[in-house]
C-alpha cells in the first residue's frame, strides 16, 4: 500500500523523497481513521447489541458486568489490534508499535481481570453464605497478584527479556516486597483464620475497646474490617487485630433468641424488717405472692410451733421479712412477663451488702433482642419494681442531694428562731 501511494505520487525523481513522506502521513492518517472506525463501532454499535441483551436476559450478573463496564473495558482493544495489525505498513517502526500495542492490550486485560473480579464479588456478595464467608479479601489479593503478573510482562516485552528472568530479579527484592506488603500479607493469613473460624461475619455486632469500636460489621476486606458504631461513626481495624486482640462478638446472643437483662436495685438497709401481720395480710392479696405467703406462714407456723419458742423476742423462730417476700414478688413478677424468655437463666438474687446498700440483682433474658425494645422492656420493668417498692415499705438506696441538706438545714434553722 506504501509502494501503491507513493508511485502515485511520484512525477520525477526529484519528488521521490516528498512522496515517500506522504505516503508515510497518508498511511498514518488511514491507520488512525481505521482504529478510530474501529473504535466507534465497538462502543457505539456491538456495545449497544450487547446493552439491549444484556437488558432482555432475567440473570443478574450480565447486568452487574455491564454496569461495572467489564464489557465497555473490552471494547478498547479494538483500536490496539487495528495498530498491531498495521505496524508492517511501517518497516521502521513496526517493532516499536507492536510492543505498544501489546502493553496497550495487556493493561486493557489487567483492568478487565479487575473489573471481572470486582464483579465476582458483587455477585457473591448478594448471596446468604457471602455474611458468614466474605471473599472480599480474597478478591483483592487475586487483583494484586494480576496487577503485579500484569506489570512483569509489560516490562518484559519493554525491555524485550524474558520474564522468567524478571521473576528472578525480583527474587532478590523479596525482603523489601514483604516490608511493602506486610499488613496485605498478614490481613490474607489472618482472613483465612478469621473464615475458617467464623470468627467475625458481615452484619455481626462487635466490641472492640482497644479501637473504640462497638456496631455492626459493614465490611471485610484483604487489610481491614469496617465497624459501624451505634453513634454512626465508622471504625477502620486491621484485619490481623482480630487474630492478636480480643474482641466481643455479640452472635451468639442474636442467634440464642435472648437478650441478657443484668441490673441492681440498691435498698436501703435501714427499710429491711420482719414482717407484721398487717404486712402479711396485705401480701395475700397481692395475686403474684399469695399463695407464697400463705404456704410460707403456715411453713413457719409449723416449725415454731414444733420447736416450742418463745415467739415474743422478734429474734426467735422463723419470720417472713419483706426483702424476702419482696424477691419473691420480682421472681413470680419476671416468670409471668410476656417479654422475658423462659426457657434461659432467670434469677433474682442478693449480692453483697456495700456503702450503697443491699443489691437486689435482675438476671433475666428478654424474647427481643432488637436494642430499642429491649431498652423499653428493661424501661418497664424497672419502671414497675421501683415504684411497688413502698408497698413492701422498702426505700430504694439514694446518697443525698441538695434538697435533702437544705431540709436539714431549714430545719436547725426554724429551731433556733
């Protein structure tokens, strides 16, 4: 085709030269107008065909390889392969085009690979096992390892040397290529650990002090896990740390089917007394320890009287105390709730006495572990044990505020006027 161009040019010898050079910029420009052609119908028409089926099919995963442009990627190497194909029109420079166009081709095919993982992950990610076995870092070192095969060969047919030799260049570097890629290294072994294990999935709610991290996983990747916290901030944590440091997962808790409640109600030591027989006939009309009562005074009843004590000194025999009946009430109280989950530990016990009074612990499970409603059930139930203490002429334990030295006060006052 040059030869063609050029004795079409050629009119005497003194034009030989100026012909030659045209016929170089005339083949240059129908080289690049081929590749622009090229290039036009590849986008604009085969990438439209493939738009329209893509769209038609029911399969999700064309549309997520179209939209991630896996398809629109390929498209590019159409013009590469037209300058390939052309370079022998060009004697002098056709090496130089040829290895352009294959680096040209390569890096499209690395960012295809890319793309193509990329689009893998996204597929896989919308299935149930993906929360349990995230492959997230996997992807991401299957991307570096293509981007690193990619760039030994595009250096290897840059410099025209095998890569096989390159490669064992490169084995000399390996204590810096470790230094570089040590957290990548560490978080893959430690993502293999933490998938084997199950150790941390998508969607578990974790605690992390040592990172102040607390909420629920978002994300695991090759390096790092994402924590998003209850105050919707994001926490960032090496993928390694949870293989070296302790964390609280909190699944085992979402998937028993209860929530723990574990609270105190402090009494005031000073409140506690043995019950008088006014106390215990208004006991017996409440419903939750009614029968309790009666099967607990005719229990004493008995055992004093077959022991034959002297029952006007309060410190002989057995009496009913209203801590006691009042632990009685909690226990029956929690057992009929519709909110606690019967089938777990459920406890109401004493603690030791401290500075601040007599604990009175809550173990108990709510039925809802959604934070909101276990919140409002924890609410109600303390709202309710609170304000019946005073029917068991019981005082919740309170250090003084203001008002209560004020009234003090006030009162040395008014004595002295």
């Amino acid at each position: 085709m040059k030869e063609f161009f050029s004795n079409l040019l050629q009119g005497s010898e003194d034009s030989f030269e100026l012909s030659v050079y045209v016929s170089y910029i005339v083949l240059i420009c129908l080289v690049f107008f081929t590749a622009v052609v090229a290039d036009v119908i590849s986008k604009k028409v085969i990438l439209t065909i493939v738009e329209k089926i893509v769209k038609k099919t029911k399969a999700k995963w064309d549309d997520i390889f179209f939209e991630n442009k896996v398809f629109t990627t390929l498209s590019h190497i159409s013009p590469a392969i037209v300058i390939y194909l052309s370079a022998g029109l060009f004697p002098l420079a056709k090496e130089i085009m040829e290895r352009s166009a294959i680096v040209y081709l390569i890096i499209i095919m690395v960012v295809v690979v890319l793309k193509l993982l990329d689009s893998i992950e996204q597929i896989y990610s919308g299935l149930e096992i993906a929360k349990e076995r995230p492959i997230k870092g996997y992807i991401q070192v299957f991307q570096m390892v293509g981007v690193i095969i990619g760039g030994i060969v595009i250096i290897s047919h840059i410099l025209n040397k095998p890569a096989w030799k390159l490669l064992s260049g490169i084995g000399a570097l390996t204590a810096i290529i470790l230094l570089i890629f040590k957290d990548s290294i560490l978080g893959f072994v430690a993502g293999i650990q933490i998938a084997a294990n199950k150790m941390v999935k998508i969607g578990d709610w974790i605690e992390m002090p040592k990172y102040n991290a607390d909420g629920d996983v978002i994300e695991i990747n090759l390096n790092t896990v994402k924590v998003r916290n209850w105050d919707k901030t994001i926490t960032t944590i090496p993928v390694y740390a949870f293989i070296s440091d302790s964390f609280k997962n909190w699944r085992g808790m979402s998937e028993s089917g209860g929530r723990r409640i574990k609270r105190y109600i402090y009494i005031d030591v000073n409140t506690i007394k043995i019950c008088t027989d006014e106390m215990l006939k208004k006991y017996k009309n409440i419903e939750y320890i009614s029968k309790y009562v009666e099967n607990k005074e005719n229990e004493i009843v008995e055992y004093n009287s077959i022991k034959e004590l002297d029952l006007s000194e309060p410190t002989n025999g057995r009496r009913l105390t209203n801590i006691g009946t009042f632990r009685e009430y909690v226990l029956s109280y929690l057992k009929n709730h519709p909110g606690i989950n019967h089938e777990m530990t459920l406890l109401v016990r004493q603690l030791q006495v401290t500075e601040n009074g007599l604990p009175i612990e809550i173990y108990a499970f709510s039925k809802d572990i959604v934070w909101q409603n276990y919140e409002a059930l924890q609410a109600d139930i303390f709202d309710h044990l609170l304000a019946i203490l005073p029917e068991f002429q019981l005082r919740a334990f309170q250090n003084p505020s203001g008002n209560d030295f004020r009234g003090i006060f006030s009162g040395n006052q008014n004595k002295s006027s």
